[in-house]
C-alpha cells in the first residue's frame, strides 16, 4: 500500500506541475484531504493575492466534480434537443466554463447575489435551479424555471438574477443589488458576471466608478472565453487586460479552467468585499468548446485544433478528476457511479421536458406587474379582451 | 456574387432573397461612393451575423467594412456615409441617445450647417423564440422623432430599393429589416435588377388592388395581410391590401385614397398597440378628408401588449395570425 501511495505522488508531482503534499492519511480506503499548489494569480493594485497552497477535502472534491458533470451533461442534453428543435431561438452553452460557476459559489453563500448574461445554464443551476426545471424552460414548458415565458436567457431563481440578454446591461444592474446590500446591512455581496466582449461596453464604467465611490460589496467578474461571439480579444480590445480595466479597483487574474483557483481567488475577493473595502475585479480565463450560440459553429474564427488542445489539457473536469484520483480521494469507479448517476438525471430531465405541456393559454398575459389588481390587456385585436393577474 | 447573378439572368424576373437584396444594395452602394462604409459587430470577418454582410469584407476590405467591438455603433463620420448595422434594434436602445439626439436632432440644430447621412439598418421586432428582449417592434419609437426617416421594407425589391435610397439620402435613417424574412425569395423585376433601382422614401405600394377593405400594414405583416386576402376572395370579399415601405414620413394619401374607394380600414402590424403605426394611422385619418369616407372604426390588428414569452403555443398567440386579419376583416365589415 505504501508503494501505492509514493508511486500515486511521484505521478503527481509531474502532473501540471502541481505538486500533491499528503497532509492527512486515514485508515479508510481514501485521502481525506490534500493540499494543492496551484496557480498564482496576477494581481493589481493588490499588496497580496488569493493562497497558492489549497486544501481540498474529499467530500468537496466529489461535489465540485458530481457539479460540473451535471453542468457538462446538461449543456450537451441541450445541445442535442436544440438540434432536434426540441429548443428554439437562442442558446448560449456554458461547456468548459464549468469551473468558472462551480468554484465562484464554492466561495460565496446561497444569501449572497448573483447576476450574469446570457450564458447562463450552469450559474442558474449552481444557484439552486433544478436540471429539470432548467431543461422545461429551454423547452418551454410549464414545469420550466420561468414558467416557459424566459426561455434560455432568462431564468431566475433566488438571488440569482438571470439570465440577461443585452449585452453588458447587466453589470449596472449588479452594482445596484450590491447597493441593497450595502443599504441593508446584511453583509451579503454580490457577484456580478460578464463576458469579454462586455468588457469594452461604456456602462460597464460607469458601474466601476459608482461601486468604487459608494464602496458596494460587488465582485466584478469577467469571463474571459477569448471570444466575443466570433471576434477575438485582440480584434475587441485596446487592451485585453481584462483584471485592470478597473483602473482604481483592485484586479485579479485567475485560471478560469481550474475549480479550486476560482474558489481560492472567489474567496479572496468575497472577504474584500465583506471587510467594507469596496468592489474586486476578477478575470477568469477560460474556454467554450462550442459556438457563441447554437447557431454558429464555432469554427469560423478559431481552429479545431485550438478547441481539442483545451480540451485536452485544460478540461476543468479532467483536471480535477486527475488530482483527486493521483491522490487516492476517490477510484474510478466511484466517478463513473457518479458519471451514471448524473447521466440517469439528465435522461430524466430531459424526458420531462420534452413531456411536460406547454403552458396555457390563461397564462400568457399574466405577470406583467407584480402585486397588481388584475388588469384587461388588449389581444391582437380590439374585440380581443385578455386578463392579467399578478 | 450579385454582379454575376444579375449577368446569369439577364432577361425577366430572378428569385432573390431579402438577404441577397440587401447585400446587392450595399455592394452596389459601396462600388458607387467611396465615402459609403459599413460598421457593425461581426459585419466584417464573421460576413455578418446573419451573413447580410456576406462577402463585402472579401471584396471591400477592413477600411471600408469594419467591425466593431460591442460598444453599440454610434459616431459621427464627418463627410462619411457610413452604415450602421444593429445586430438587432433591441441593442439600439444602448445607443438610442445618440440616433435621436445627435443624428436626428442635429440638422435641425445647426440649422442646416450639419448634415448627418447615416444609416441604422437591421432586424426588429419579433423573431422565433428568442423571447421578450430580443423580439421588440421600434418602428414606433423611431417613427415618433422628427428628423429621423424610418423605413420598413417587406420583399426583396423594398429591401433593396429603400436600402440604396435610404444610404443616399442626406438624412438620418432608421432601416427596420426581419430577420424572418432574410431567407425568404422574393421575385425580382428586370428593373429592380439595375444598379440604379432606387424606391422613393415616404412612398406606400398597392400591393393587391380591392375594393371592400384596405388593409394597411409594413414587412412581415403585409405578406400576412395578401395571404388573408387570399382566403377573403374566396368569400366574395376583395381586399386591397397598402405595403407602406415608409414609417416616416407616411404615405397617408394613399391610405386615404384607398379608403375613399374602399371605406373600411383595418391596420396589421406585429409591435404593441399602444401608441403604434396603427394609432398613427387612425389619428391621421381622422384629420383627413378621408374620415367622412369610413363606414365602420377603422381596426387597429397589433401584437398582444405584453412582452414577448418565450414558450412557442405563448409565443405564436402573442402576435396577429392571418386568422386574427381575416376576424378582424370580417368584423370591420360587419359580416
């Protein structure tokens, strides 16, 4: 068994250059815990940044992987039905970001806030949606998140605020929740996403300036997936400095393919944040294995070969499954159970979804206002008399 | 790829998408003026969102068709007559402070010193399924601006024809395109096939001559509004049906001479009710010679007022059907 385990940590320490230190051993068949060397990140207007030395537990091992399997399955589920034209209009797949979601609210609480764009599948998973009532609403049905009446940009659940379709309009929007927080007193924060085309939106500034002055407890968080729908930074951006455009916040550059740097670097900006310093910029670097939407390939503007070498030697999946199986938190067989159990759930979803009625016609006025006496709403024509309820 | 379709078929009518008309238009255009450009977000390399830019950055080239971070197209271009494309007009709205106040006010401003020769073009209102912040109708929005001119075109002769007067004009101009309507053929006359087709600004087209009801509409809604026709003949009742190709400024004389004749009035549009195209016509015929000619209210069809939902059964009861027309139609008529 000793032989075992110096062989596993010899085959580690040339894994990525990520150096396993065996901190714990149990009687029982698997590590416990083991601390990880990981990537440091760049920083600005930073004295120090997030630990490189991290410490993952087996149990959170197992969640981080069983978490972003069920994203990675449900986001190719998706993929699927939309090209049976199961799912219609626009969908945005989050595949090879998983990470990025998935360590984020390793770091936070569920009270805290969240708000992204349009790439929103995993973050409205993370955030406590179902796989099933994700699915329904990108099939739009009355089981869906929304009821059927979002859709793939827009859905929502507690404290977590889609799910938005205009470019970058999300980011004031961000601000302003970090605002409540602040007027509240509640110690909460929130984080608020874009992507890099974003990035160069003008209101994206004026939001970096309000949250500076005010000192709102608001993670700026950029995912950097290298392309603005089909234009590369490069073609995008004066500068692709993406952590320091900030100018007067605080920035850091994190590794957006590898789970635990995202949650080290989360954690370092969500306690930031709680000691009243004010907003924190994260840039995540990371990668989408498929087009901008389901309707662009993907390829016109990138290689197949740049696509496959990410896939093979940044998968944020693999790369976890990697560091838990050279360090004896896990066998193989306990991740293929998982990978099973998580296929088995998607199979489930996406036969509901596929099953479960669309909604009815009753609903399609309602929820115009909130907390509204009914009101008649015209139809297509003025014999056509609609209600509508709160 | 235009110049070669048009040596192909040079005798009588071609079959040509709204697509392919609008790329002709803005080839031709780009060919006859070099101050003429094209700017937009993946207009260029990626030959267009929805590829109504195909081709022109192969032959043109990064000077002439540029793209453009997401920072919503709004700059002024001194001497320049440049095209904006709007991936959609729902993104206009992060720019609509400077169409209205810099474009559309501007001329006006400077008393004539400052001319502003622009062109916003692309896809409004609904699509399929892409739900309630990509699917709203602006032709209503723009249209209430004085200074600015908004076109809606529904085939491919609109298409091009009011693309090419619309980049020579002076003005500003709001170019309302569909994006359902991109791949769909359309017949193309030998005359819309020259490189100097041009449709006048501010001028409606009879589509189908009747003489029971007109029936007003622009783009998607007036191939709805001859498809209804199309079952109403059968039922004795003859429709004329006005594709009115300008918003702004309208053509309401001849909705009004159509009416004089017809006496019955139904607008179709797909944008919400309130204060639309439809509540602009009713008002204008109220002013007019026209009113004494009307047999009935005239009967406003729109989109249901509320955002778009997503769910198709929601989605499809959201906006007017041709059956909605023909109820409308028949109601209007009192049969």
């Amino acid at each position: 068994m000793l032989t075992n385990i110096s062989n596993v940590l010899r085959a580690c320490a040339q894994r990525n250059g990520a150096a396993a230190v065996v901190s714990a051993r149990t009687y029982a068949d698997f590590t416990n815990e083991a601390t990880f060397e990981i990537k440091k990140c760049d920083t600005f207007k930073l004295d120090e940044g997030p630990a490189t030395q991290v410490v993952l537990t087996r149990d959170e091992g197992l969640q981080y992987y069983r978490t972003m399997q069920t994203m990675r399955r449900m986001e190719l589920k998706a993929d699927q039905l939309y090209k049976q034209k199961i799912i219609r209009g626009f969908c945005h797949l989050y595949d090879g970001q998983e990470a990025c979601a998935v360590g984020i609210e390793a770091a936070i609480n569920l009270s805290d806030h969240l708000i992204t764009a349009y790439r929103a599948h995993g973050y409205t998973y993370t955030r406590g949606g179902t796989v099933k009532e994700i699915m329904a609403e990108l099939t739009g049905r009355r089981g869906g998140i929304a009821k059927g009446k979002g859709g793939s940009m827009h859905m929502y659940c507690k404290h977590f605020y889609g799910g938005n379709g205009i470019v970058g309009a999300q980011v004031p929007l961000g601000a302003g929740v970090a605002l409540a927080c602040k007027y509240q007193g509640n110690n909460e924060l929130c984080v608020c996403l874009y992507g890099d085309g974003a990035a160069n939106q003008g209101q994206i500034f004026e939001t970096y300036n309000m949250a500076a002055l005010w000192k709102l407890p608001v993670i700026f968080i950029c995912e950097n997936n290298r392309y603005g729908m089909g234009t590369s930074v490069e073609r995008a951006a004066a500068s692709t400095d993406y952590f320091k455009r900030g100018e007067f916040i605080p920035g850091l550059r994190v590794d957006g393919m590898d789970v635990l740097c995202v949650r080290e670097a989360s954690k370092f900006a969500a306690d930031h944040c709680r000691s009243g310093k004010g907003p924190i910029l994260m840039e995540l670097q990371t990668y989408r294995y498929h087009g901008h939407s389901m309707s662009d390939p993907g390829v016109s503007y990138r290689t197949r070969e740049e696509i496959q070498e990410v896939r093979s030697k940044s998968d944020p999946i693999s790369m976890l499954k990697d560091r838990m199986l050279s360090n004896n938190m896990a066998s193989v067989e306990e991740l293929k159970e998982i990978d099973v159990e998580v296929r088995k759930e998607i199979e489930d979803a996406a036969q509901f979804a596929t099953t479960d009625p669309e909604p009815p016609l009753e609903d399609l006025c309602n929820h115009i206002f909130h907390n509204n006496p009914p009101l008649e709403v015209r139809g297509t024509n003025p014999w056509s008399k609609l209600k509508s309820v709160s | 790829m235009a110049a070669s379709l048009r040596c192909f078929l040079r005798s009588g009518k071609v079959t040509v998408t709204v697509r392919d008309a609008l790329n002709q238009a803005m080839d031709e255009e780009l060919e006859r003026d070099e101050r003429v450009f094209l700017m937009g977000e993946e207009v260029a390399q990626y030959d267009g969102a929805y590829k109504v830019s195909r081709g022109l950055w192969k032959k043109y080239g990064d000077k002439r068709i540029i793209d453009t971070p997401i920072s919503e197209v709004r700059r002024r271009h001194a001497g320049l007559r440049p095209i904006c494309e709007f991936m959609t007009f729902n993104f206009s709205m992060q720019a609509i402070d400077q169409v209205i106040n810099s474009a559309a006010k501007t001329c006006y401003m400077s008393a004539g010193l400052q001319a502003v020769p622009i062109v916003f073009r692309g896809p409004n209102g609904a699509s399929a399924g892409v739900a309630a912040q990509h699917s709203q109708c602006f032709a209503a929005w723009y249209a209430h601006c004085p200074g600015l001119k908004v076109v809606s075109p529904w085939n491919s002769e609109d298409a091009k024809g009011l693309l090419k007067s619309a980049i020579r004009d002076d003005n500003p101009v709001v170019f309302l395109e569909n994006e359902l309507l991109y791949g769909v053929p359309f017949e193309m006359s030998e005359e819309a096939q020259s490189k100097d087709f041009t449709i006048p600004i501010g001028k409606a087209k009879v589509e189908r001559a009747g003489t029971h009801v007109t029936l007003v509409s622009h783009s998607r809604y007036v191939g709805y509004c001859l498809d209804a026709a199309a079952v109403l003949t059968k039922e004795g009742i003859e429709c004329e049906v006005i594709n009115l190709r300008t918003i702004r400024p309208m053509d309401v004389e001849s909705i009004e001479a159509s009416l004089m004749k017809t006496n019955h009035l139904v607008t179709v549009e797909g944008g919400w009710p309130q204060f639309g195209v439809g509540a602009e016509i009713c008002a204008r015929i109220m002013e007019g010679p026209a009113f004494n000619y009307l047999d009935s209210p005239v009967t406003r069809v729109t989109g249901v007022d509320i955002p778009m939902p997503y769910a198709k059964i929601l989605e499809d009861h959201s906006l007017p059907q041709i059956k909605d027309i023909i109820f409308s139609v028949k109601k209007t008529l009192n049969v």
